[in-house]
C-alpha cells in the first residue's frame, strides 16, 4: 500500500514539473509555483523515509535484541545515588523497583533520604525491603535565613 502511494506521489510529481515547465506564466506565479514543487518534493522524500523504515521494521532480525554475557569478573563496580526528599512512597517504590530489577552485578544503591523525620521511618523500612542501603543525614542542610544575609551584605 505504501509502495502504491509512492508510486503515485512520483507520478503527480513529474506531472507537476511537465505541466509548470510547459507554461509561460509571470514571476510571482513562477515564485509561488517554484514553493509549491519544493513542498511536494519534500512530501515525496519523506515518503521515501516512510517506506524505507517500513521495510526495514518489516525484516525480521534475528540479532537486533541479542543479549552478550558479560565477563563478571572485569565488570566494575556501580553505585546509584537516589536523593529525595519528602516523596511519597509510590514514587520512592517505583524508583527502587527499577533500580533494584537492574540485571547487574556489581551495584550499590543509596538513597539519600533528606525528607522530614516523619517520613524518614516509612523510606527507612521500604529501603529495608529493597535492600538498599538508607542513609539520612545526622544535621540539616545549611539554609541561609534572613538574619545571616544581612550579616553578610
């Protein structure tokens, strides 16, 4: 079906460049007709993209989704950080879901949890499940307030 639409655009081209060369017409119709037969043009070279990857997605490759083995030994080791802070469970067990169905061997994943202590048992016991390691931070991060920026200017 596509070739046949191929076919066609192909012929109303060089129908297009016969009948606009044939004429004698004025230079702003010869402007505007030039635009036009570039436009169709482009259509049929994306047409021709079209097809192509039709074909090509058409052809079974036996070999596109081939999975290696790797070497084991000679793989490095891998750490993931995952910092969050104030997530809501869903998104943090959807993180870790991922992160954890890593096909792998050698990871270590983090999560460095700067949420609010309410919410730090809850991550604590989810990370816990996905064995990953938990790690909160002993004091808060330093926030200017106002006192010290006008201290400082």
């Amino acid at each position: 079906m596509a070739s046949l639409a191929l076919g066609s655009l192909i012929v109303y081209f060089g129908f297009r460049v016969y009948t606009y060369a044939s004429q004698s017409i004025g230079i702003l119709n010869v402007f505007f007709g030039l635009l036009l037969l570039f436009a169709e043009g482009h259509a049929i070279l994306q047409s021709f993209g079209f097809l192509t990857s039709i074909i090509r997605l058409g052809k079974p490759n036996a070999n596109r989704y081939r999975r290696v083995k790797l070497d084991t030994k000679n793989l490095p080791d891998v750490t993931v950080l995952v910092p969050a802070r104030n997530e809501p469970l869903g998104v943090l067990e959807a993180t870790f879901i991922c992160l954890f169905s890593l096909d792998y061997p050698k990871k270590d994943i983090y999560f460095l949890d700067g949420s609010d202590p309410k919410f730090q048992e809850k991550n604590g016991e989810l990370a816990q499940k996905y064995n990953i390691h938990h790690f909160v931070p002993e004091q808060k991060v330093f926030s200017p307030q106002m006192k010290f920026l006008r201290i400082t200017f």
